[in-house]
C-alpha cells in the first residue's frame, strides 16, 4: 500500500481531529474567510480574544469522511496528529496505527454513549471546571469516560508540543491547530 493510501486508510478510520475528541473548535485564517463562508462553514468569534472558526464535532464531518475534503481548510490542511506523523516517518506500521484508532473509537463510543441529544464531547470537558453541585453517579461516569478518552488521546494521537487536553479544555483554548 503506498504512503498516501495508507494515510487514507487511517484517516477513514478515526476522524478523532474532526469528531470532537480532541478539539473543541477549528481557527479560519483570515485570509480564506469568505471562501468558508462559501462553504457554510457556522464561522463565529471563539475563544479570548476571540478568533473566526467553527466548533466541533465539525460539520462537515460525515460518518469518519470530510465532505469538503479537496478544499478542507488551511487548519485542516496542515494538521497531522502523532500517530498519523509516526506513520509518515515509518516509525509505526499501518496496523500499530490502526490499533490505536480502534482503541480511540471504542473509547470514544463509550463516552459518546453517556451524551444527551444535543450534547458533545466538548461541552462535557467544559464541564470538568469546578463546578458546585455534588456530582450524580451518571455525571460521574460521564466524565471518568471522557477524562478516559482524553488520556488516550493525550498519549498517542498529540503531538510533544500540544499541552494536555483535558486542562487545555478546562481553560477553552483547544483549538485544532498549529496554525500560522
Ligand atoms: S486524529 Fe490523526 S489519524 Fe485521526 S483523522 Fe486526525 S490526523 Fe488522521
Ligand atoms: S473541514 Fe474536514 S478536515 Fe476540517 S475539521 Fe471539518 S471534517 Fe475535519
């Protein structure tokens, strides 16, 4: 199977950059605004100070596939988590890097599993900062699944140069990125 194939192959079985797992929302460079615009992508002021992008789970995320893929967003573009970088530099196999996609899935299903209609994976980890009322034990599950999730996802999918997820979530900084 040649590099960008298997990069596909990855890709199509995870999309955890796009689902909400480990983003909470996408910054738009300045300069392709109206194109997103164009594309509906909902661009609205996130984070202090506020910056243009769309919130995840992306909206043009269908099943594990970016319907706008060939014109995917500069944030989009240039992203390439841990995993998918070892792959690219042959440090993993195709099969190493799958594994830890289906392990990725499984955990994120079971989180996704606690979620009521509307709700997200960000919304919960908004919801780690302290809050008042003692938690119920469906509250409780709820977030000992997500922390789970985010663990996981801390240690195989981000890179050396991302701060953990879960106390980036809590400050609401996490932004799919790097971007220039
Ligand atoms: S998190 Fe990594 S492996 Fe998963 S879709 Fe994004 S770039 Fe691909
Ligand atoms: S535009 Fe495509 S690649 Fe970017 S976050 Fe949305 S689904 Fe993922």
């Amino acid at each position: 199977m040649s590099p960008p194939d298997a990069e596909a192959t990855l890709c199509l079985s995870c999309a955890m950059c796009c689902n909400g797992a480990l983003y909470a929302w996408v910054p738009a460079r300045e300069d392709e605004l109206d194109r997103l615009r164009a594309q509906d992508f909902p661009l609205e002021p996130i984070g202090e100070p506020p910056r243009t992008g769309w919130r995840q789970p992306c909206p043009k995320l269908q099943g594990t596939a970016c319907t706008v893929y060939q014109d995917r967003p500069a944030a989009c573009r240039k992203y390439a988590c841990q995993v998918l970088g070892d792959l690219r530099e042959g440090t993993v196999t195709l099969d190493e890097a799958l594994a830890a996609t289906a392990t990725a899935n499984g955990l994120a299903a079971a989180a996704t599993a606690t979620l009521d209609a509307g709700q997200s994976l960000p919304d919960i980890r908004r919801a780690f900062v302290p809050d008042a009322h003692p938690l119920s034990r469906a509250e409780a599950e709820q977030r000992l699944r997500v922390a789970t999730l985010g663990l996981f996802l801390d240690r195989r999918f981000r890179r050396p140069d991302e701060e953990g997820s879960l106390a980036m979530s809590v400050i609401g900084t996490e932004e799919k990125g790097p971007q220039e």
